[in-house]
C-alpha cells in the first residue's frame, strides 16, 4: 500500500472541502488557526498510537528543537489556564485593539519570553496581526478589529446539534471530553449542555465523581438547517470511523460478507433511460429503508434489554451526489 499516495490524495480533498465551507453563501471564514489545529491533532492521535517525539518530528521533516518550539507555542498558557499561548496572546490583542510588545511581555509574564515572542512573529506571518515599530516600541495591532459576537439563537442551537452528535457518538463523555470533539467555547458549550439536557436530547448523570452525559439517539430531521453542520460533521465522521476501524483491524481489501467498510458505485444515465428514477432516488429509498428499520430496531429494544456488555453500535452511512446538476440550474 502507498501510505504517502493515499494520504496526499486524501488531503487534497479535505483542502476542497475545507475552501467550500470557508466560501459557502458568500462566507470568508478565519483560517489562520487551522495549520496550528491539524498539526496539535497530528501530533495528539500519533503519540496515542504510541510514536515518539522525535520519530514525529522526522514524520513532519523537523529536528527535534524546532518540534519541541512548536509544541511549546501551541500548548497551553501558563498565564491563561485552559487555552494555548497562541489563542491566549490573540485574544488579547483583539480585545485592545493595539498594544506595545512591551505589554504583551508584561502580560505573560509567566510564560517564557523566547516562547512569546514565536507565538508573535506566528501572528504576524499568518496576517492575524499587524506589526509597527522596532525593538521596545514595536506595537501589534489586531487584524480583525472587532471582538467575536456572542453566540445566541439559532447560531446556539447549531452548537447544541454539533454537541448531540458528538455526545451521541462517543458518550457518556464528561464536559472536558466532549471539548475535545465540539470547536466551541466555553460558555457557548456550557449553553450548548443546558439546552440539550432541557430539551431531553441528552442525559446527564454523575458516576464515580464524574458528570457524565449521554444520548441514546440522535436524529437530525431532513430540512432542519440549525442542524446542517452537525449533519455533515456525522457524515464525515461515521465514514472517517469506518475507514480507521477497518485498518486498526489490518483488513486492506473488502469481503462481501465484511461488517467493517464502504463501497462507491458510479451510474450513467439520462432522461428517459428506464433505470432513471431508480438511480437518481437511490438517496431517498435507502433513507426511507434505514428510517424503517431503525423503527424495527427501537420497538425491539422497547421491551428488551441485550446481555451485558453484548450491545454492538452500527454505525452506517449513506451520500450520493449528481454531477451535472449546478451547470444545469437544477437545485433540487
């Protein structure tokens, strides 16, 4: 298997998926933390498949000190708690507008300068801040003047389902778990749980000392548009959980009678053609199919209840696609 091939093709289509949300409606969305994210990621799922630092940092073409001043920019604050030193340092900008370097030095005092003064040039090189001055009266000023709105309304319910799918993948989690999965902060999270506990979606329930919380389903109706990130964030995610399962089980080709895995199937048709409506209502009928059955299933387990520990969760996933249909101004 040609690990390299696979992985540059499959970043190649996260890139292409990643600048059609970033533009979707006419959005511009802020990407200059992105880099930063899938790097952290990176580096979190390798060391928990047990690499070490320095095999990582030969995997990313780094020696060992410059790996190790990455990790550092990008761990967390020792003047702010709970966020990196990087998220630390530009919210702090944002929320002045414009402060000297000898401020910013002041301020994080407790961490170390050389440290500091890395996660600034970052800044500056990604455009997220703009740089005046030299040496003591150097001063930075926020890219983006204004401070991010509160997150309330619809935007909140967005997180809520974003939250319930989650929540619902891999529950019962704890509060700090589920940060771990759901791009949000704190208080927007926070939110996010009270809604979702209010509502009856999601269970919560202290075990051991923990708060845990739960969901024995998740269902996103068709049409709900709060629940559209949340949607294709599952989507992605159950076919994401397939492909990983099925290596981490070493299976490197398919079996028909296999429980573990994905198929692709392409069609050519045309107005008229006798297969049409079959092919092109492929998406409709397998949803009314798993919607049935999913009603079977929930029925059974009304009245009765598995061995212990013998509850298998299948998870499957379901996308169909027409090409064509934007250059011929069909929206449907």
């Amino acid at each position: 298997m040609n690990v390299n091939l696979l992985i540059d093709a499959l970043v190649r289509q996260t890139t292409v998926l990643i600048a059609q949300l970033a533009t979707a409606s006419g959005s511009r969305a802020q990407l200059a933390h992105t880099a930063n994210q899938v790097f952290s990621s990176l580096v979190q799922e390798l060391k928990a498949q047990g690499v070490g630092n320095k095999v990582i940092a030969d995997m990313f073409g780094l020696t060992l000190r410059t790996y190790h001043n990455k990790i550092a920019r990008l761990a967390e604050s020792s003047t702010d708690r709970g966020r990196s030193l990087w998220e630390a340092l530009l919210a702090y900008v944002q929320e002045r507008g414009s402060v000297s370097r000898l401020q910013v030095l002041h301020r994080f005092r407790a961490d170390d300068e050389a440290t500091v003064r890395g996660v600034l040039k970052d800044l500056v090189d990604t455009g997220m801040l703009f740089r005046t001055g030299r040496g003591d009266v150097t001063t930075y000023r926020a890219a983006s003047p204004e401070e991010s709105a509160e997150v309330t309304g619809d935007a909140e319910e967005r997180i809520a389902a974003f939250a319930w799918v989650a929540i619902h993948r891999y529950g019962p989690v704890t509060r700090a778990e589920l940060a771990g999965h759901v791009p949000a902060g704190d208080e927007a999270l926070e939110r996010a749980l009270h809604r979702l506990t209010e509502s009856g979606r999601v269970t919560r329930a202290e075990r051991d000392g923990r708060v845990l919380y739960a969901s024995a389903e998740c269902v996103i109706p068709i049409g709900d548009a709060a629940g559209w990130e949340a949607a294709v964030f599952d989507h992605y995610q159950a076919m994401v959980t397939a492909i990983c399962t099925k290596l981490r089980l070493g299976k490197r080709r398919a079996v028909a009678s296999e429980w573990v895995g994905g198929s692709t199937y392409g069609f050519d048709v045309w107005e008229g053609h006798p297969h049409h409506e079959e092919v092109t209502g492929f998406l409709r009928a397998t949803r009314e199919r798993a919607v049935a059955l999913r009603k079977r299933v929930e029925a059974h387990n009304a009245s009765h209840s598995p061995p212990d520990g013998a509850t298998r969760h299948v998870i499957a996933y379901v996308g169909q696609t027409v090409l064509g249909l934007a250059e011929e101004g069909d929206d449907e």
